[in-house]
C-alpha cells in the first residue's frame, strides 16, 4: 500500500512540474508577444487596442453562458455520455456564432467589428479549453506552445513590414484563437453532432451549473479588468489605457504560475476533494509570487526600458501595485475549482459579486483623482477582500489549517523522495 501511495504521490509530483514547466513557456511566449504588440503600436494604439479586445473578453462571457465550467461535473457524472454533449454545444455554438456574424458585419464600424469576431470565436475557445483540461491536459499544453509560437511569428512579421498597424495586429489575434480552436476540434476529436443528445434532463443539469457559473465568469472579468473599462471611459485618454494595459499584462503573467496549480487542480477535483493539496499550493504560489514582486522591484524600471521602450517606463509604479493585488486573489485561484467541480458556484458568485462592488466603487472614487494608480489601488483592495473572504469560507467548510497541512504534505514529499 505504501508502496502504490509513493508511486501516486511521485505522479501527482511530476504532473505539478511539468504542467509548471509549461507554464513558465507559456510566460515567456506571452512576453515575447506583449513586447512585439507594444513595440508594433505605441503607447497610444496600444491603448486603443487594449478597449477593443477588453470589450471583446466582457462580450464572450455573456455569449459562452458558462457552459464549459459544467463539463467537469457532467463528466463525473456520465463520462462516456459527458463528452458528445459538449460536443455537440459546442458545434452548434459555432454554427449560431457563424450566422449571427453574417448578419451584424454590414451594420457596425470596424472596431465593432473586431469586438465581434473576437468575441466569438473565444467564446467558443473557451468551452474547447474546459474539454481540453479535463481530457488531456498535456495535449492541451503542447497545443497552446505551438500555436503561440505561430502567433509570435505573425506578430514579428507585422513588426517588420506593418508597424503602427492596429488592423494588423488585431487580426493576429484572431488568427491565433481561430488555429487554436481548429486544434482543439480536431485533436480532442469535437466531432459529435447528436441533436437527441441534447435532452430536457441533460440540458437542465448543464444549465444549473452553468448560469450561476456564467454570473460568476462575468463577475471574476470586471474584478480583474472593470479598471480598464472605467480607465477608458473617465479618461478618454488612449495613452494613460495605453499604459495601464501594458502594467495589466504584466500582472496577469504573475497568474501563469497560479493558473498552472489551479488546472491540476481542476483536473483532481473531478475524481475527489483535496482541502490538503491546495493548501500546498497555495504556499508554494505565496513564495513564487514574492520573489518575482521583489525582482521587479528592484529592476523593473530598466527591464521596461529595455523590453518594451521608454515610453513604458510610466507604467513602473502601477505594475508594482497590481503585484500586490496578486498574494490574496491566489487564494480564490487556487480553492475555487473545488467548489465549482461540486456545483457550489454560488458561493464562487457571492464572493465575486462582493469584490466587484468594491472594485466599482474603488474606481468610481479613485480614477478622477489618480488615474491609472488609482484603477490599480482599487483592483487591489477588490483582490483583498475576495481572496481573504474565500479562504475563511474554505478552511471552515473543510476543516483545514494552513501550518499543519504543509506540514503533512511536507513529511509526504520527503517519504516520496
């Protein structure tokens, strides 16, 4: 028995590494990318860009209506049935996506235009990606590495021969969801279109968990980008959105490592509940994210200079407060997938909706007085207040302490090894 215990535990061990591993490509693939759109566009294009693709992430969370956040739970419940459900959705989602397209694009301007496109075909990537996560997530992480690097290679050419082309950058970005989706389809083998699937009794369970679900997608959006929406509308100003959108990618490359413990985690939380596991990973994660905050602290200036120009160097101060909104909303990252997988997204929701009011209210108050450090100022107290209040909910639902359970999980690693 010790011996099948050591053998699980060295497998849960080497799929944590490499799923980090591919992570921290993904980090650096995401960087090269940042550092070619910014140097392609400029502070001031860059801002325009940041609106039209923000819009586009808000919209495709109301059109996806959350479906792929069911696929975990359906699946627990009916693996063989679970996947040409989705199979299913999802095509049909694509053929509905495809004609309403048909019928807007006469009637809207180009940035609308954008907005759509882009919005629709993420929707759809989206629900790809929750199939991807629970059948294979290795595939999935060879898939994104390739087409990423697809992107980057795109995105070299429009620096060299189509700089200052915001038209050419955005239909980079499509390009890379649209080869992205295609693999997803095809290799996961998304194929199934089976109508009488797709009965009153299924369609309810996925709508149960999806809505409250989709609620919830909505709400944790405008927690971590309501500052960007507020930023552009108070401001009006293309260069200070410009500048407060290149510190936001910035910090959302300090959720690669969160987001890589909490797709295992989803993964686990299919089969069983895991209190102990996530506390690991959120120590681990806590100790990540200082070293990186004190790195940048201490060369983040010259690093802004050097990667993405001068002109980016404002962005310094802001970066540094979004990185300290990061230590808290990891709490929410990484225990949150094991309330969704049970199908307690309202408890996720209220959690959420709580933060946004602040964060609302935050930027509301902040923004005409501090611009974008005031955006910055809000998001944190925002990512405090969720991050906090979903931990106490977690250790009084699971009976968990922080200190004792590394400590168990510590002893295990050592036996392990």
């Amino acid at each position: 028995m010790s011996c099948l215990n050591k053998k699980k535990g060295k497998s849960t061990v080497v799929l944590y590494g490499k799923t980090i591993a591919y992570k921290m490509i993904c980090v650096v693939l995401g960087f090269l990318s940042s550092i070619l759109i910014n140097r392609c566009l400029g502070v001031a294009l860059r801002g325009e860009y940041t609106v039209i693709t923000n819009w586009a992430s808000l919209l495709q969370l109301f059109l996806n209506l959350g479906i792929g956040t069911a696929y975990p739970a359906i699946k627990r419940r009916n693996a063989e049935r679970g996947k040409a459900v989705f199979s299913t959705v999802t095509l049909c989602m694509v053929g509905l996506y495809m004609l309403s397209a048909a019928i807007l694009f006469p009637f809207v301007d180009i940035a609308v235009k954008y907005i759509i496109a882009i919005a629709f075909i993420t929707a759809v990537e989206n629900l790809l990606i929750f199939i991807a996560v629970i059948e294979d997530v290795s595939l999935r992480n060879v898939i994104n590495i390739i087409t990423s690097c697809i992107h980057i290679f795109i995105l070299l050419i429009i620096f060299f021969w189509l700089p200052k082309n915001i038209n050419a950058v955005l239909f980079a970005i499509i390009v890379d969801h649209l080869v992205l989706c295609c693999s997803f389809i095809m290799l996961y083998k998304v194929q199934v279109l089976d109508f009488s699937l797709l009965d009153r009794k299924i369609m309810r369970e996925i709508l149960a968990i999806a809505m409250p679900a989709m609620l919830m997608n909505i709400l944790m959006y405008l927690n971590y980008h309501a500052d960007v929406l507020f930023l552009s509308v108070i401001t009006k100003s293309n260069i200070e959105v410009g500048l407060y959108g290149t510190a936001v990618t910035l910090g959302n490359m300090l959720w690669i490592v969160p987001d890589a413990f909490k797709d295992i985690l989803y993964n686990r939380a299919t089969k069983k509940d895991n209190p102990d596991e996530i506390i690991l990973a959120i120590v681990s994660n806590f100790i990540i994210c200082i070293i990186i905050f004190i790195g940048f602290t201490l060369l983040g200036k010259w690093f802004l200079n050097l990667m993405y120009g001068k002109e980016y160097v404002a962005a310094y101060s802001i970066v540094l407060m979004l990185f300290v909104g990061t230590l808290p909303m990891v709490l929410y990252k990484l225990i949150h997938p094991i309330y969704i997988v049970n199908g307690k997204t309202n408890i996720v929701v209220i959690a959420l909706a709580t933060a946004v009011i602040s964060n609302f209210v935050g930027n509301l108050v902040l923004i005409p007085r501090l611009g974008g450090m005031g955006a910055a100022i809000a998001s944190v107290i925002s990512y405090s207040l969720c991050g906090i209040v979903f931990y106490r909910k977690f250790t009084n639902d699971y009976s968990v302490n922080m200190l004792s359970s590394v400590k168990i999980m510590m002893r295990k690693i050592k036996k392990m090894l």
